[in-house]
C-alpha cells in the first residue's frame, strides 16, 4: 500500500483553501496525510484550516504566527514528509479524482523514478469549477530518463509542467534538498532538474490537477512579464549548473544547449509582443540576439517545432496581428 504526504502551503487563501484540501482529502486512497501551512494569513484561513483539522484526523496544522515566506513552508513540508509519496499543492490549485492513486501506481512499479507528473486543465478560480473527465482509471505514462528531462528543459529553456501534478517519491525529494530561497521566481525548475539527477521520470497521459487562475496569481502575473520570467529560469539553470550539476557528464553542451533556448524562447516572445503591439518586444528580441546574435540572420524555426503549443502560439500571434491591422484599419 503507497502512502501519500500532501503540504498545502497558504497565505491569505482562505476563499480557496477548504476546496484544494477537499480535493486531496477525497482521494481514493487509504494512507494519506496532509499539513496546512499558515503564514500568518490575516484573513480567515486559520479558522478554516482548524475546522478542517477537527473534522479531519488526516489533516496536521501548522499555523505560524509570523509569516516567513514561502520557502520556508515548502522546506518546513519537505522535513515534515515521510510517507512513500510526496506533493505540495498550492492553495489556489486542485488535484484531480484519482490523481495520487494514478501517481502512486507508476511510482510503486519502479523504484528508478523519482516523480511523475501529468497533465492539467486550467480555470477561473471564482467560477465553479469545472467538471474533469481525467481520462482512464488506470494510469497511461511513458518514461523519461533523467538525462532526457534535463536536457529537454535546456533546449526550450522552460518547463511545460503542471505543478499541482507532480508528485515526487519522498526518499528522493530528501536526497534532491530544499527549494533555494535565492530563487524566488524559479525554485521549483531548479529542484525538478536537482530531482532528475536522482532517478528518471513518468510522464501521464492523464489529467492529475486543475490550475486555479485569479488576479493574484504569481506565476501568472509573472508570465505576463515575459523577459523576467525568462532571467529567473535562466538563474534557475545557472544554479543548477555551478552547485549539483558540475561532475555531470556534457556539462558544456548542456550548457551551450540552454543558452540557445533562453535566446529562443526570447525571440518567439518578441514576435508575439510585436504582434500585439507590446512595447516589451525590444527588450525580448534585444536579449534574444545577446544570447545568440546568429538569430537575427537565421530565425530559430527548429525551436518551435519542438514545442508542444507550437500550433495554438503562432494561431493565437496570428490572430493578434491580424486583431490590430483591423483595428488600425477601423
């Protein structure tokens, strides 16, 4: 029987925390555990979080008095695991039904991966939330070597992975460390690539989690200043380089491989910023050409077939330009 550990980390979140732990407590699986971590939310999250916990004896609280940011509470939820499965999942997300049951299937089948993760389906977090068909109760899931996984995330310079799905195996979430509080923007690429250096991968072709989207999000807002968000996974790489990859074989390559994906990444932004006329778009294309100046001559197409929302980015910068040349034209 595979045992689950599942951190909910919250600050202020008390409008969402009582359906992301509902989502956790409702899986179908019999050892479970889960802790709430409070940074001294000035809301109402602390009251929930007791009524929770007294209808619950699953649920653990840890209800601090000082908030001491969030990389405390996910190292504070790293040294609290033991269980064989691992998870923290953000207040403002939830998990699918079956989604550790599915996780915890894979990851009993071979002790050479570390986590697994799936995929997500996105909603307005205050609007009802969507009914999710998560495809077959039995997991579908391929395998990815560890080397693979990083070296993918080299060559798109980013991570295309839901975090509400990832579940890791808790002996090698403590052999990777803590999340590095030097990286406040991308601490979770850093520790995926430090966890891939641990054991290889299962990747899930079914839906294991549902991204809440709200005006408060900090990833999204992030995203939406697209050169930042690209300097932070940057840092992430570098400081995945210079401390736990530095005796890793092709050190040099890989290097070589991620630097062309930032300048990559960055020049495909720009072209959408240009579409819809996002002053941001020099800035991206300035930094673009820094990292790789062969890309003003020779467009990096090779990078965007590999991406797997090649098709729904160049559609929706298409209909951006074509929304502003009508605009202009009117």
């Amino acid at each position: 029987m595979t045992s689950f550990d599942v951190a909910i980390p919250n600050y202020n979140y008390g409008r969402y925390l009582r359906a992301c732990v509902e989502s956790v407590a409702s899986q179908d699986v019999e050892a479970l555990r889960i802790l709430i971590i409070d940074n001294a939310s000035t809301d109402d999250s602390a009251e929930i979080a007791r009524d929770l916990a007294a209808a619950d004896p699953r649920i653990e609280l840890r209800l601090h008095a000082r908030n001491r940011g969030p990389h405390a509470s996910f190292n504070e939820a790293v040294d609290w695991a033991r269980s064989d499965c691992f998870l923290i999942l953000c207040t403002d997300d939830l998990l699918s039904p079956g989604a550790l049951r599915r996780a915890g299937e894979v990851l009993a089948q071979d002790p050479g991966l570390a986590f697994c993760y799936g995929r997500d389906v996105g909603f307005l977090r205050d609007e009802p939330v969507p009914r999710v068909d998560s495809g077959p109760e039995a997991p579908r899931w391929h395998r990815m070597s560890g080397r693979a996984f990083i070296e993918g995330f080299c060559r798109l310079g980013v991570f295309q992975i839901p975090g509400p799905t990832l579940v890791t195996r808790t002996s090698a979430h403590k052999a990777a460390g803590h999340y590095r509080e030097e990286l406040p923007h991308s601490d979770d690429y850093e520790l995926w690539l430090r966890l891939a250096l641990v054991g290889d991968v299962a990747v899930l072709d079914n839906v294991q989690g549902l991204i809440g989207n709200h005006e408060d999000n900090r990833s999204g807002s992030l995203r939406a200043r697209q050169l930042l968000h690209i300097r932070q996974t940057e840092a992430a790489a570098d400081s995945f380089f210079a401390r736990d990859a530095a005796t890793l074989k092709g050190l040099g390559r890989l290097r070589r491989l991620a630097r062309r994906g930032f300048a990559a990444r960055a020049y495909w932004a720009a072209l959408g910023a240009w579409s819809r006329g996002d002053p941001g778009a020099r800035d991206l294309i300035r930094y673009s050409f820094g990292k790789a100046p062969e890309m003003a001559l020779l467009p990096p197409i090779d990078y965007m077939m590999r991406r797997p929302d090649a098709r729904a980015r160049l559609t929706e910068g298409l209909r951006a330009r074509l929304a502003r040349r009508g605009s202009a034209a009117g």
